[in-house]
C-alpha cells in the first residue's frame, strides 16, 4: 500500500547505500573476521550500509 511505500522510501533515504542489508552483507563481514582478521580484537564492525554515518 501507498503508506507502506512511503515509509520504505523514506527508510532507504537514510542508507546512504540506498538499499537495505542482505543476510549477504552480514556473511561477508563474518567471513572476513575468521578468514583474514586475524589480529583484530575488541572490534565494532557496523554492516549498516553507511547508515551510522548520517
């Protein structure tokens, strides 16, 4: 419905990415941390699309 749309458009304004996460995004930074991250600790990574940025 028309409310719903708006709302979803105004969501995605937020994410300067412009679109919202995928369980792909959130896969990737896991697989980053226990492939490649091998002297990260104590980190905060944010998969927000840019979001916490704005």
């Amino acid at each position: 419905d028309e409310a719903a749309e708006a709302a979803r458009a105004k969501a995605l304004a937020g994410i300067p990415l412009g679109r919202t996460g995928a369980t792909e995004d959130i896969a990737n930074a896991a697989y980053f941390l226990v492939t490649q991250a091998t002297y990260v600790t104590g980190a905060e990574i944010k998969v927000d699309g840019g979001r916490s940025l704005r």
